[in-house]
C-alpha cells in the first residue's frame, strides 16, 4: 500500500476506523467517504460498543467530519 494520506483513505473506506479530533473528541464509526480535503463521513456499525475507549464516542447515524479537524484516523 501506497504510503499517500488520500491513497491510505481509500483502503480504509467501508472499515471501522478511529477519528481523533483537534478538541480531544473521538468518534469509532466506518468510514463511508472522504475528499481531498480529508473531510470525512462516517457512519454507524451497527452497534453501540466503543471498544473499551470511555472517552469515545460511537457514531450513532451519519457524521461529516471536517478534515482541519482530524489529528489522526486508525482502523
């Protein structure tokens, strides 16, 4: 894999992945789209479950995130 930020994005659409914001929010949700600017949509799992994090919170519909606010994205 392509070590691009846009090409790493790609790979993880349809995944469950982790957002960390500027503002210390975390959102857990599957990534359902992105642009070139890193805005990202997430959506939800399925489930309510924030994978032990207390401080997360889990995507409950459809969430747009603006990409000048990311820190980081993992799956």
């Amino acid at each position: 894999m392509s070590g691009r930020p846009l090409d790493v994005l790609e790979a993880s659409l349809d995944a469950l992945v982790t957002v960390h914001l500027k503002d210390g929010t975390i959102y857990h949700g599957v990534l359902a789209g992105y642009d070139q600017h890193m805005n990202l949509v997430l959506e939800s799992d399925g489930t309510a479950d924030v994978h032990g994090d207390l401080d997360a919170t889990a995507v409950q519909d459809t969430t747009i995130i603006r990409g000048d606010n990311v820190v980081t994205i993992t799956t």
